[in-house]
C-alpha cells in the first residue's frame, strides 16, 4: 500500500487508484439522516473517513461512525408552516358593486294647472289678506319692482328696469334695493349705458344689495346678451328670461307679469313658501315646489296678483306689526284676522 508519513499519518496510493474498505453503510441512518458514499475516501482507525485530492487521502479527524453520529444529533430544520397571512378588513368582506346610473333616471311628475284641489275655505282667508292690504302701504308697493322703474323713459326702458330691480331683489330687501334703483337710475339705467358702465362702476353703484359682486357680472352679462340677441330689450317671455344670467323663476314670472301682463307662472319666494305651508295650502320643502303646487289650484285670474299680494302682507306683519295690529282689529272679521 505504499509508505506511510510520520507526519500527517497518512497512507499514500498510487495515482487514479482508490481503495475502499470502508464498511457497508446503513442503508438509512439514524433519526432518518442520509449519508452518502462518495469515490475518494481516507482510512483512519481502520474506518474510512473523508476524501482528499487525487492521489492523495486525508485521514482526517473523524471517522464515517463518528460522522453518522454526529449527523443524527444534528437537529433537523422544522418545515415551516405556513403563516396566515392577515387578511384586510376589505378582503374579509365582499366587494361592493359599483354604483351605476340609471339609464332612465326617475322625474318628478309635473302637476297641471287647475289639477289638484284647492284647499278648504282657502277663498275666505284670501279675500281677508285682501281686505287687509288694500290700503297698499307695505315697503313693496313703494318701493318693489312695479313702482320703481321710470316708466316715463318709454315702454322698452322701463321693462329694463323692472329686470334689473327683480335681479337686484335677491337677499335685499325692498328699501335697499330702491336706494340702489335710484342711484342707478341717477347714473342712467338703460342697457346701453349699463354695457358701457365698467364693473368697478356698477359694483360701486350698487355694493348695498347682497351678493353685489355676483350680481354686478350678471347684468354686465345680461346687457350684452339684451342687445346682442334681444335688440335692447328684454326677452317677452318668462321661459327665455331664464336664460339670462342669475335670473330664476321666481323672478322671470313677476318681471313677464310686470312687463307684460302675462302670467305664464307664479313668483313664489321664501316667505310666500313658508306661509302658504303654515296655511297648509300644501305640502312642500322649496318655494319651487311651493310654486307647482300653488298652481295646481289657484285661478290662473289670481295669478298676477298674489306675489305682491302676500309679500306685503308678510312685509308688514314682520316690520310693521303695530299697523297691521290695527287694521286686524278694525277688519271684517277681526277674531280670524289675529288668528
């Protein structure tokens, strides 16, 4: 078997020879370790043990008994388990379906004039308003938008200016707005003027009435659109005064009545909607209900009438109560008047 060093007690076999005497091993080591045989292997103890290089066998330290033994205290790595991954409370519930619009949205039935009917002894407690507010002295009959134009500048002026003073009239009340009319008027309230008039001008002419600053660009707009489409003047119908800017129902039907003697609609504002509904006259949560339904019932002849009707009433219930106290006590029917 060739000579042996002194040194490194290892035995020395010729060239690409290998000798194996190790003995068999267990097929299946213990604690289930695996071992398997290799091509080179060193002879220590008379037990084999590890490999060297080529021609060369390193006796080593352990032996293949030693290095079983060793393999089977060796813990083997548990197999992770897996970990339950924390799920998202969006995860654990189902996905909403999106929202989507209905093709066909659902539309408010449009109520019919003269097809709901009126309410009981509505008649009575009209005629009594009436009786009430013949006298005409509530702040609209001074100074609302029928009495403020300047008639005498001719029939197209003076529609102008009723537009404006219904435009002006929105979060205002009456007083301020015919101050603000009659400094206007002084400046010259025609369309062509009002078109030449810059905005710092007209803001300044009329800064007292809410909302100015909107106001002020929505008559710069209107006069525009007035003479450009309209030849000076306003559309004649409530349906195209609409169109204008910051012009809504409740002003294009008063002006259409004013400017025209038509009535194609009722003017409803806030406190004719909260009267009517503590009248129980109807149901209704926005004027522009209030309006459809008032028209249901009333007689169209009434409709030119009513807003400045019940806006002055209410204008004096509010601001005038001592008068009003006074007239309900010398009325007709005194005991349903303070009712």
């Amino acid at each position: 078997l060739g000579g042996s060093s002194a040194e490194d007690n290892t035995f020395i076999l010729p060239t690409e020879t290998i000798v194996d005497t190790t003995p068999p091993l267990p097929s299946t080591p213990q604690n289930g370790a695996s071992l398997k045989r290799s091509k080179y292997f060193s002879i220590s103890d008379g037990e084999p043990t590890t490999v060297a290089k080529k021609g060369r066998i390193a006796t080593g330290k352990g032996s293949v008994s030693e290095a079983i033994k060793s393999t089977s205290q060796q813990k083997s790595p548990k197999p992770k388990t897996p970990t339950k991954s924390k799920k998202s409370p969006s995860a654990t519930k189902p996905p909403k379906s999106p929202k989507t619009k209905s093709s066909s949205p659902r539309k408010r039935e449009k109520i019919e004039p003269g097809s709901l009917p009126p309410p009981k002894d509505w008649e009575k407690i009209y005629s009594l308003v009436q009786e009430l507010r013949a006298d005409k002295t509530a702040p609209v009959d001074s100074v609302g938008a029928e009495a403020l134009p300047e008639r005498h500048l001719g029939e197209v002026v003076y529609r102008y200016q009723v537009l404006i003073a219904l435009m002006l009239s929105s979060q205002t009340k009456d007083a301020v707005v015919g101050e603000t009319m009659k400094a206007l008027q002084k400046h010259g309230l025609t369309v062509e003027n009002i078109q030449q008039t810059d905005n710092e001008t007209l803001n300044n002419l009329i800064q007292k009435v809410g909302f100015h600053n909107n106001k002020t660009k929505f008559i710069k707009e209107s006069a525009d659109i007035l003479i450009t489409t309209y030849n000076g003047d306003i559309p004649q119908t409530a349906e195209e005064m609409m169109k204008l800017p910051g012009v809504g129902p409740k002003m294009a039907y008063i002006v259409e009545s004013i400017a025209f003697q038509k009535n194609s609609g009722i003017g409803v504002d806030t406190h004719m909607h909260r009267m009517f509904n503590d009248l129980k006259w109807m149901k209704s949560t926005t004027p522009e209900g209030t309006r459809e339904q008032l028209e249901g019932w009333l007689p169209r002849e009434r409709w030119g009438e009513i807003n400045a009707l019940w806006v002055g009433f209410g204008q004096e219930v509010q601001q005038q109560k001592e008068k009003m106290l006074k007239k309900a006590l010398t009325c007709s029917s005194p005991l349903e008047a303070l009712a």
